[in-house]
C-alpha cells in the first residue's frame, strides 16, 4: 500500500501516525523539536517581509520548525478574486519570504493551496500569490476539488466530529498557517482558526451548525506548527472579501506564535476587541487548544 492510498483509507489520529511510519517520515513525530524562546512575536513598522525575518530570527530561525528534507505546506488566505491592495488575502510578499525561509532551511518541497471561495484560478492570480509563491520556490496546489479531501475525526469536537482535510496538510511534515487580519460578517474576525476553514471541503456544515464551536473544536484537531498573522494592511469592515479602499486601514504589525490560540487572542485585541467576545477564541482556550491569557505569555515586541 503506497503512502497516498493509506491515507486516504484511514481515519482519525491514525492517519498521520500510520502515513508517517509507512513512508520512513519520522521528522515530526519522534524528533526533538527545540522549544522556541518566546510564546508570542509581535512586529510593527516594516514591510512584511522584513517583519518576517525579525519575527523567525527571534523564535530561533525557521530550522526551529523545518528540517532538511521535509515537506512544508503554507496555507494562506486567497479566498477572493482581489488584488493586495484590498486586503481580503495574505500579503504576497509575506508568503514568499517564508516560502524562501523554509527552503533556506532544508525544506524538500513547499507548497502552497486554499480551498477558495472566488474562483480558485482568478484568486491565485489576481491576489498576487500564486506568481510571489512560485518565483520564491514553492508549488501551488489549486484546493478546489473533492477528491483531495479525505475523512477525519475530529477527536473531542463538541459539534465538529469529522471532517474532510486536504491530503496536502494529511501528509505534510510542517504546516504553516498565514491568515490576513480582517473583519468577518459570520464570526466578526478572521485570524489564524478561521482561516483553517480553507484546508478543508465540508466547510458549509460549519457556517450551519454553530461556526464558532466548529471553528474551535478543529483548532484541537490540528494544531499549525506555525501561525503568522498577516495584518500590515487590515480589512476594518465589510469582511471578509471587502468593498472598497475605504474599508482598508494600514497597520504594518504582523503576530507569529506556535500557539494558534495565543495568536490570535493577540489578533483580536489589535483589531480593537476583546479576544473573550469572540466566541471561538474563548471556547478553543476553554477547551485547551491553546492559550488566550497573553498577560501570562511570554511576548517579544519588536518595532522597524
């Protein structure tokens, strides 16, 4: 049995143990990962992809997350056939200097997907991404068909019970989660738990049956070794695609954290709100997925 078909045919915890053990990828299961220095990096004043490399160089340096021969997947936002300027998808020059730092690193491949909701080929294009993403190195992978996604159990989900997840992310080694900060007419923020709607299919079933509990319950199921919160220019209103440059405001901040809790709970406050009215920030701490208590955590801010 080849690695992709048992992946396909298992379900639950079992697929990464099992597609991990079957293929000789140990890596990120069984090996050291040296703990980084600070739970939370916030970085203001510079470009994105200068405030990437202060972020990374403070949590120890992306070998702190990638190994040589590793198969990396970074999963931004590029939902929406819009152009940077906007600020409905992840800046282009955030995810190319990451791609950059993974391969600098060793990585084997770097890929890049997300289950859009514009069409897939306008949105790769329009959102600068897809051309930023294969200059840097990295292969993009469009999300957009069934097949692709395969079932899971959501272990300990209160509503979310299984779902389907891209076989990107089921196989990778190290994945990487770069949301855009913005404004959200369903959940009212977009942050890193939110943006992982896009690495699966059946996200329909979420916005039906209570979003924020579904939003959390798969925050527990699986956690990105990396969160980089995309805010240097941030969708104030009218999320999540936007109407206008009216609705866009220039922050030039970026939040990197293991922790994809801690991230964004500090996400919410730099948006303006309390990170406990934003009900799957509070039920993903409650339920341990992570940690919203940032007076408690140990941040690095840095200011360009």
């Amino acid at each position: 049995m080849d690695r992709r078909t048992f992946v396909k045919q298992t379900v639950g915890g079992a697929v990464l143990a099992g597609a991990a053990a079957a293929s000789g990828r140990f890596s990120r299961l069984f090996a050291a990962v040296p703990p980084v220095p600070y739970d939370l990096v916030a970085v203001k004043g510079g470009e994105p992809d200068a405030m990437f490399d202060v972020a990374i160089a403070a949590l120890g340096g992306m070998t702190s997350f990638v190994r040589k021969g590793q198969k990396v997947v970074i999963k931004p936002n590029i939902g929406w056939d819009v152009t940077p300027d906007r600020a409905g998808n992840t800046n282009p020059k955030l995810v190319a200097r990451i791609i950059r730092h993974c391969l600098d690193a060793g990585a084997k491949e770097v890929y890049v997907f997300d289950h859009t909701c514009d069409d897939w080929r306008r949105s790769y294009k329009n959102s600068g991404i897809e051309r930023a993403a294969k200059d840097a190195g990295a292969m993009m992978a469009p999300g957009h068909t069934e097949s692709n996604y395969h079932p899971v159990s959501v272990t300990g989900g209160k509503v979310l019970r299984e779902a389907h997840v891209h076989e990107l992310v089921l196989e990778s080694d190290v994945y990487i989660n770069v949301p855009v900060l913005k404004h959200h007419s369903s959940s009212q923020l977009t942050a890193g738990m939110k943006n992982q709607m896009g690495i699966v299919w059946d996200r329909g079933y979420w916005h039906r049956n209570d979003l924020h509990q579904c939003i959390a319950d798969f925050a527990g199921y699986r956690k990105p070794d990396l969160t980089v919160v995309d805010a240097y220019l941030m969708l104030k209103q009218n999320g999540p695609r936007g109407v206008s440059l009216d609705d866009v405001v220039t922050m030039k901040t970026q939040l990197v954290a293991k922790d994809i809790v801690a991230a964004d709970a500090a996400a919410a406050k730099l948006f303006g709100v309390n990170p406990d009215d934003i009900g799957y920030i509070k039920i993903a701490a409650a339920q341990k997925a992570g940690r919203k208590d940032l007076e408690n955590l140990n941040i690095k801010r840095i200011a360009l």
